[in-house]
C-alpha cells in the first residue's frame, strides 16, 4: 500500500511538472484531480466541523429539549439561509443581509487589529530604541538591557528614515513635487531593498522544497523501482 | 563585677545561638495574602489568583493550586508550577490565572506550597468567586480613542468632498493602465481574469479588491469584455456575483452579465493556483488582475500570467508576496495603494473624502514618530508607554 502511495505522488507530481513545458492532458487531469478532491474534502471538513457541531448539534438539542439555550442557533442559521435566496430571481435582494452583516462583522473584527498591530506596536518599535540610546533599561523579565552599541543606533536612526519616507510615499492627496518627491523617492528605495531581501529570502525557501520533492523522487520513488525489480527476479 | 559580667555573655551568647538557630531551622510559611478574583476585562473564564512572593531562603521550590467548586471538596488544577511559572517580576507578586472556571459556579482556591523535601503546607482557602464576563473591555479605551479619531478625520474630509472641493488625488501608474488593460483585452477579443486572491470577505484587501472589481466591471460592461472571476470563497462569490451584476446594472447593460463568469473553484490554496494556471493556458486572457490577499501561490499565478503575455496589474497588501508582483507583472499597487485605487477609479465624493482623512491620519504617525524620538531621546518616554498598553 506504502508502495502504491509512492507511485500515485510520483506520477501526480510529475504530471504537475509537466505545465513546465507546456499544458498537456496530463497536467490537465492533476490539475482537475486535485481541484475535485479538494472541494470534496473542503465540503466534508464544513459539514464535520462546521455545520454539525455548530448548526445541527445544538438545534438538534433543543428542539428534543435537551439543551434550550441551542434555540438562539436559529436566528445565525436564519440568516445563513438567506444565501439560498439567490436560487430565487424574485427574492435575490435577500442575499444582501448577510453579506451585509458578514462584512460589517469581518470589518469590525479586523479593523481595530490592524489598527493596533500595523500601526500602534509599529510606531511604538519605532521610537523603543531611542530611549535606550544613552542609558540602561530594564526587561519584562527583570534583566537590564545595556545601553545600544554604535552599530545599533546607526540601525534605529535608518529605520525612523525609512518609516518617515516611506509613509510619505504613501501619500495620495498631496503631489509628490520638492521636498515630498524626494523623500518618496528615498521611501521606495527603503521598499525596494526591503522587497529585495524578501524575494531573496523566500527563493531560498522555494528551492528548499523543490530540493525536498527531488528527494523525493530520487531517493523514494526510484527506490522503489529497484524494491519492485528486486521483488520480481 | 566579673561575676555579673560572665552572666550577661552567657545571656548573650545564649540568646545569638537560639536566634541562629531558630533562622536555620525555620521552615516554609504558609503562602500569605491569598486573594482570588474575577479576572478583569474577559468573557467570565477565568479567575485570577494572587498571593506574596515566598521569602529568601524559605525553601518554597514551587506551588500546587487547589479549587473548590461550589463548597465541594478541593482538587488540585494541572500540574506542580514552579516559581518562575508564578512570579511576577514586574510586580512582584505571585500569580495564576484558572482558565478552567465556568460562570455558572463560585470558585474557592487554596495555594498550596511545596519545599525541596516535598513536604507542603497550605493557605488558608480564599472567599468564594463567581466569574462574570464584561460588557466592556476597559484596556481597549485607548484603541477606541483612537478609532474615533481616525473615523472623525474620515468623515470630517467625506462632508469636505460633498461639500463640493476639488481634492487632488496623485498619479498611481498601475491605475492608469487599467483602461489600457481593458481596451487591449476588447481589440483582442480576449476575455480579462480577475484574481481575488485568498482573503476571506472580512478580509481587508478583499474588500478593496471587490471595490475595484466594481470599477473594471462598469468598464467591461461597456466595452462586452467578457469578465471571468474564479473565486475560492462560496462567500466571497456571492458578494462578487451582486457586485458585478450592480455594475451592469449601472452601466445599463444588465444583458451583458453573466453569471456563468463567476464561478467558485476551490478553497484549497495550491488547488485554487493549479485551477487558475489551467485557465490562463487555455483561455489566454488578455489582462489578469491579482488584487487581494495572496500567499505562497502568488509567484506561481504572476509567472504563468507573463508566460502567455498578458498585460498584468497586481495588487496586494501581502508584503511577502510584493517582491513576487514586482517582479513578474507589469503594474503592481503597493500595500495601501490598493486601498486608494477605489477611490481614484470613481472619484466618489465618499471615498475620495476616505482617502483624504486616511492621509491625516498617516500625517498624525508622521508626526507622532518625530515627536516620540524627540522625547525618548529626552528621556521622555510616555508615548511608548501609552503605545504598549493599547491592547
């Protein structure tokens, strides 16, 4: 079985590797495969971990009175069903209540994150090192953090430059003439070099997977060939 | 007189030897001050329980924490912790938090401290509590001053624009060749892919990908491009299918909508960027936009788009996939001007106005950072205090 396994992930995978030279039938059957099983799986995942334990379970509770509290389910499962509406051309302007409510829920949830997550803590690491330029702090764990070496305060003053340009950059309602063009200017080289690292770090990273699907292939499969001919005579 | 003299270091020394030894052989005490409460801010979950640190040389190696629910017997929770599991160096103070608590029973605890030896010794049980959720977290105070805020600068500049002034929006290249993009496609008479990317509808970037999808639709409504959207949420295609359709609606062509166009492929993230290979070589668009949340699949999207030669503008607010965009399509929307392109598409008042009070709010950090370094530099340091504590 272990063996057929590495036989069917050889095989899809070398047909996905075939889009490399162009599309033929064979990436074509990988590509429907894997389409189709996915949204099989995903459909089977809703239902197991989605609708029955979150929709069914407790409406089923309550109405068999096990458990009442499963009533107020209805009022979410209510509006889930206002997505069928759109089977019906006459009552599709239903379907706006809950994309409506999804989207002011999804907003309201996201929002204030980003706000504190994008802007506060990123403004606050911004400015933390300038207050350890010239004296000693003292960690959360009680440790006291030497004042910064030279190098890092040449890094804390780059990165008050970067930050301050960049949102420059960022501008919209305000023409990027004199001194705002230079400092934009100076932003997107700042997103540039950062862009720079970041592509090269993650080309690092995809060659280490495509060097883990080659020793795959080397190592598993062809193993098996030499299993399979060694089984045989 | 020598007689009195020998007599009194006898007491003395007698006195030296009890209190020394008494020192060495004093063992643990019982842990003090045991205070169990409500634990603030939080949906009635937990309780916290607070009690003094164990002093130097008392031989405490760690505590056992023992609940009563509802005047029923006591049962330790979880395992043995020590004492830098409790110990708070900020305060001082020794602290565990019961996360195994329910609103509907009171809660009595006893600390219970354990010495090398394995020997223990208990507190006495603290007052009963009841855990209760809180309407309002009161640590978000700060946040919500700061949402209102923004929103007021937002809304301030909205009533701006509607009052009829002209705001100067700055040129955005990949913007400007969206109608290059849309009229190529038209001469060719190729259709135009519309990627959304992976975001969910509360997503963001969804959200401003669907609002510029708006946009080039009134545009491919006009022009009988057709429009071609694989989605990878059931949600989100709702959400497209009305957007798209209102747009049609719109531009007075509701006979050029098709909804065939708009179509869910997967959820599965490599599924979904297998699907959309497999249309890009088959179909050849003439134009691909990839605006949205992207992930690992980005690069593989925006390379199989430049192998068939379409005309290719990305956007995205995914930093470790912009250097992919950059790198492969012709006009990419860096982070936040995915966001403004809505509103230098339309030039609605509503959104114009947005983008107006979202660059106050860039000028507020602009400024805040340079006061902020100007004061840490003075030793100054409340900005990033108050920063720190925005929860």
């Amino acid at each position: 079985m272990q063996l057929l396994g590495i036989w069917v992930a050889a095989f899809l995978t070398l047909c996905i590797y075939s889009f490399l030279y162009k599309d033929n039938p064979l990436y074509r059957f990988a590509e429907h495969l894997f389409v189709g099983i996915s949204v099989g799986y995903g459909i089977v995942l809703s239902i197991h971990q989605g609708f029955l334990p979150l929709a069914w379970k407790p409406f089923w509770e309550a109405i068999t009175f096990q458990d009442t509290s499963g009533f107020w389910v209805i009022i979410p499962i209510a509006f889930g069903l206002l997505f069928f509406a759109r089977l019906s051309p006459r009552h599709t302007w239903l379907i706006r209540y809950p994309i409506a409510i999804l989207i002011g829920y999804g907003s309201g949830i996201a929002i204030p994150n980003v706000l504190r997550a994008n802007i506060f803590e990123q403004t606050r690491g911004t400015l933390e090192p300038f207050g350890k330029i010239a004296r000693e702090t003292v960690a959360a764990n009680g440790n006291i953090i030497p004042p910064l070496t030279p190098f890092e305060i040449v890094g804390a003053i780059l990165m008050v430059i970067g930050v301050v340009c960049t949102l420059t950059y960022f501008f919209f309602s305000v023409e990027h003439r004199g001194p705002i063009k230079g400092l934009s200017k100076v932003g997107i080289a700042f997103l540039m070099i950062g862009f720079g690292s970041a592509f090269g770090n993650t080309v690092m990273g995809r060659v280490a997977l495509l060097i883990q699907r080659m020793d795959f292939l080397m190592f598993d499969w062809i193993a098996s060939i030499g299993t399979i001919f060694s089984s045989i005579f | 007189m020598t007689h009195y003299k020998i007599c009194l270091w006898i007491a003395v020394c007698t006195t030296l030897f009890l209190w020394t030894s008494l020192g060495y052989t004093q063992g643990p005490t019982a842990p003090s001050n045991v205070v169990a409460k409500d634990t603030p801010n939080d949906d009635g979950t937990s309780i916290t329980i607070t009690w003094d640190v164990p002093a130097d040389g008392s031989g405490i190696v760690g505590y056992n924490i023992l609940s009563s629910i509802d005047e029923a017997d006591f049962t330790q929770i979880g395992e043995q912790l020590s004492l830098e599991d409790v110990i708070d160096t900020k305060t001082n103070i020794c602290n565990y938090q019961d996360t195994t608590v329910s609103r509907l029973n009171a809660f009595t605890y006893i600390i219970q401290a354990v010495t090398e030896s394995g020997d223990t010794i208990q507190s006495q049980q603290t007052e009963s509590v009841r855990p209760k959720a809180q309407i309002f977290h009161t640590g978000k105070i700060p946040l919500f001053l700061a949402m209102l805020l923004f929103s007021a600068a937002i809304v301030g500049n909205i009533y701006y624009v509607r009052s009829g002034r002209e705001v100067f929006v700055r040129r955005i290249p990949g913007l400007e060749a969206v109608d290059e993009a849309i009229g190529r496609a038209t001469e060719m008479g190729r259709s135009i892919l519309y990627v959304l990317g992976l975001g969910g509808v509360s997503n963001v970037a969804t959200i401003a990908s669907m609002t510029i999808l708006g946009q080039v639709a009134r545009r491919t409504a006009d022009y009988e491009t057709p429009l071609r959207v694989p989605c990878n949420d059931p949600i989100v295609l709702n959400v497209v299918r009305e957007m798209v359709k209102t747009s049609y609606l719109d531009e007075g062509r509701p006979d050029a909508y098709s909804e065939d166009n708009i179509f869910f492929l997967t959820e599965s993230q490599f599924a979904y960027a297998a699907g959309v290979d497999g249309m890009m070589l088959r179909e050849k668009p003439a134009a691909i936009f990839l605006q949205g949340t992207f992930y690992a699949e980005s690069l593989i999207l925006a390379e199989t788009g430049n192998s068939i030669g379409a005309i290719q503008i990305a956007g995205t607010d995914s930093e470790a996939q912009l250097p992919f965009f950059i790198a492969a399509c012709d006009y990419t929307l860096i982070g936040e001007e995915l966001y403004a392109a809505s509103a230098y598409l339309s030039k609605e008042p509503m959104l114009l106005g947005s983008l107006r009070g979202q660059d106050w709010g860039k000028l507020f950090i602009f400024g805040l950072i340079i006061v902020g370094v100007i004061l840490e530099l003075s030793g100054i340091n409340w900005i990033t205090t108050l920063l720190q504590n925005v929860r």
